[in-house]
C-alpha cells in the first residue's frame, strides 16, 4: 500500500517571507522602465507612486536619502527609468520596487530640472522684459562674482582696461562649480547688495559642461539674481551656453569677456565721443583758415584792395601766429593736467597708510631714545647727588665721631651722660667706643671748664 507524503504546511508569514528572501536574492540590482502616476511627495521627503505600462503597474518608493540627490522633480504621466530593489512589506503581503536612482527617459536629469526651473521661474514673470533694469553708462565702482583664480576674472580685468573704464573693481571670490557652488554665489550677490557703493554686478564663469555650469541654473541663484537691488549682467560659458542665471539677470552677455565690453560700454563711447569731437574741432578750424586764404588770395587780385591785400596779409600773418599759440596753449594746458594728475598721484601716494606709519615709527623710535637719554642723565645726577648726600651724612654720623677717639656714655637706665651731676660716685655706666662698649663704675666726680678739663 503506498504511502501518503507528509504535507508541508507553512503559514502566512513563512511564506511572506520566502517571498522576500527570493526577491532579496533575485531581484536586489534592477533596472526598469515605466510612467509615473499617483506621485506623492511625502512631508518627511519620501517620494511614493506607481510606476506602469500598458500591461501592468507596480508600487514605487524613493526614499528621502535617495530623493535628495534627485536633480529634477517627478510629474505624473514622466516616463522615466529607474534603478532599485524589489521588497515584499511581510504583514500585507505587498511587493513594491525601492528606487535609489532615477532619470528622466530619453532626456538627462540635468537638462529636465533645467526645463522645469525654466517653466516655474517663467510663469513667476522672473523673465518678464518689464522687470529688466537698464544698465549704469558710467559706473564708478563694479562687483565681479567669479572664481579669483579663473582665466575669467583675467579676462574680464583686460577688458575694462582696454575699454578705458574709470572705475574701481570690487572682486567678491567665490567657487564656480562642485557643491555648495551656488550657496556661495546667492550669498556673494547678497554681501554686494549690502554695499551703497557698488553699481552694476557681474556674474561670470568659463565655458564647461552643463554639469561644471549647474550651480548657475540652481534656483538659490535665481532668487538671489531676483532679489538684487543692482543691475545684473552675467558672462557664463560660451556663446551656446545659457543657464537660467541668464534667463534672470538684467543682461546676458555670451562670455566673460562680452560681459566686461557691455559693463565698460558707456566709459568707452565716453572717449570716443571726444576723440570725435577734437576730430570735428580741428576740421571746422582748418576749414575756416581753408577758406580765409582762398579769400585773401581773391582780394589780394583786387587792385583796389592792395591796401586792403596787405592788411589781410598781415591778419593771416597774426592767424598764423594764433595758430602756433593756441598749440602752444593746448600744449601747455596738456601738461598742467599732467603734472595735476603727477601731483595727485603723489600726494595719494604720501597718504598711503603704509607710509604714516613707517613715519609714526620713526617718530616714536626718536621721543624712545629722547627718553631714554633723559632718564639716563636723570638716574645719573640723582645718584651724583645721592652720593654728596651720603658722604654729608656720614661726617655727621655719631660712628664716625667715636671713629676719631670719642666715646659716649650711658646710665644704667640707658640715658645719655652729659654731665657729671648726672652720676653718683659707686654707680654703674655704659661707656660706647668705635668698636664696642666697657661696662665701668664711677669712682669719682672731678668737677671740670667747659672743655672738661680739670680747674687748677
């Protein structure tokens, strides 16, 4: 009789579970394909939809680790591609597919946040003609925002030199690409807009990749563009490349370079415009003395005006004459210009704060060498004096009487003697000596002159 199989019976949870250990194992490296609907982007940055074809759709999660490296922003009805994992979630028995990669499909992620940044910064009005502001004709200080080790920012210092610009360049270095590119470069239009002296910004950058250009289509930029207060041209890659910095900023210009001719425009209409005129001035002026000769030579034909001839030659002589001094003057004014211009390029020079100082050091090391010669002849005369005074002191120092022979003598209670009347015959004193002292007794009062002498 043949046996019957033992059943192998699993529960639910087993079974969920080998559905997760065989998707872990087969299905852990996964590309796939498909459109997205029922996007949901969560308040904690997770990123929930379905991802479906034709056929068949399946549940989609982006978790928020992996949606902040996201460079664009889902949109239902987006066929993508994506890379992730499939998991079953065991207490429903659900499978869903975890993304950690995701791209848009038959266009680079770069490019499709860029048409979308466009999209919503376009229907703001950021783009708007109306909200161009025009650009300074003669700008005294200009702020550049750019890398201070690019061949931008030399190209655009040339420029404003070639184009005769008259004004002062306030570089504000920033980094031009990588991360944190672009908060660098909101926070350097910022710093500039704090400035009452700054009157047009450039914000340029070398050609690269779109990758090396992004932080310039970043929205923080934008903003910032937006916000500024002064006039923006921007000078961002080559003449095909456009960023949506461009889009914002009050002038586009196709290169660094083009950015500066732009800015430098005004000053350099400026010297044309006088080199047109000098032009004009000198052509009316020898047009004039043109046609006052052709008239002298027509009078001086005249025999009715020789005398009129002479005259007019005489007022040609004195023309010419004019002539050579008013070289001679616009010489001279050329020259006191110059020497002005020497003069204040010296007197700047003299005010350099480098200077005043090296020459408060020299003042400061002279009063230093002053005072230390004053207390030195100060220290020396006081101790001069001290010395005097020492030697005054020890003439009349009781030591150096007894030094010469005297003595001095005391009581048994330690008064000064000074006369005999002040001891009795049998009591004890305390004679003091230059080097030391004898205890004696008085034996006898012998009554004596002034000088201690005995009276005969």
């Amino acid at each position: 009789m043949a046996t019957v199989p033992a059943r192998k019976i699993l529960t639910v949870s087993q079974v969920n579970a080998l559905v997760a250990g065989m998707l872990d194992e087969y299905f852990s490296d996964l590309w796939i394909t498909g459109e997205v609907s029922n996007l949901n982007y969560h308040s904690s940055g997770h990123i929930y939809f379905k991802l479906k074809d034709e056929g068949a759709q399946i549940d989609a999660a982006c978790f928020r680790s992996s949606a902040q490296k996201l460079k664009f922003r889902l949109e239902d009805g987006m066929q993508v591609v994506a890379h992730g994992r499939l998991e079953i979630y065991v207490p429903s028995g659900r499978y869903q597919i975890i993304l950690d990669t995701i791209e848009p499909r038959g266009i680079g992620a770069l490019q499709q946040a860029f048409e979308q940044l466009k999209r919503k910064l376009e229907k703001e009005g950021l783009f708007d003609p109306e909200r161009k502001r025009p650009l300074p004709k003669l700008p005294r200080v200009i702020g550049i925002i750019t890398s201070p080790s690019g061949a931008a920012i030399r190209d655009m210092l040339k420029t404003l030199r070639l184009h005769r610009a008259h004004c002062r360049v306030l570089l504000y270095p920033v980094q031009v690409q990588g991360e944190g590119a672009a908060e660098q470069i909101a926070r350097a239009l910022a710093g500039l807009n704090r400035r009452d002296d700054v009157e047009v910004i450039i914000l340029g950058r070398g050609g690269g990749s779109i990758e090396d250009l992004w932080p310039f289509n970043e929205e923080i930029v934008a903003r910032a563009i937006a916000a500024s207060r002064i006039p923006v041209v921007t000078g961002i890659g080559h003449e095909v490349d456009y960023t949506i910095a461009d889009f914002v900023a009050d002038y586009r210009a196709a290169t660094p370079t083009a950015a500066a001719q732009k800015v430098a425009q005004g000053w350099q209409e400026l010297e044309q415009r006088f080199e047109q005129t000098e032009k004009e001035l000198v052509m009316t002026i020898q047009d004039l003395l043109f046609h006052l000769e052709q008239r002298i030579d027509e009078l001086s034909r005249h025999r009715a005006f020789e005398q009129v001839v002479r005259r007019v030659r005489e007022f040609h002589h004195h023309a010419e004459i004019l002539q050579a001094e008013m070289r001679d003057v616009f010489r001279r004014l050329i020259s006191v210009r110059n020497e002005t211009l020497n003069r204040l390029r010296e007197r700047l020079s003299h005010q350099n704060p480098a200077v005043k100082i090296r020459q408060g050091m020299i003042q400061l090391n002279g009063l230093k060498t002053g005072l230390q010669q004053a207390i030195t002849g100060t220290v020396t005369g006081l101790s001069t004096r001290l010395a005097r005074l020492a030697g005054a002191l020890d003439a009349l120092s009781p030591l150096a009487i007894l030094a010469r022979g005297y003595a001095l003598c005391f009581s048994a209670d330690g008064t000064l003697i000074k006369k005999i009347n002040q001891v009795e015959p049998g009591e004890e004193m305390l004679v003091l000596l230059s080097d030391g002292r004898l205890k004696c007794g008085v034996q006898e009062k012998i009554p004596g002159g002034e000088n201690g002498k005995q009276e005969q």
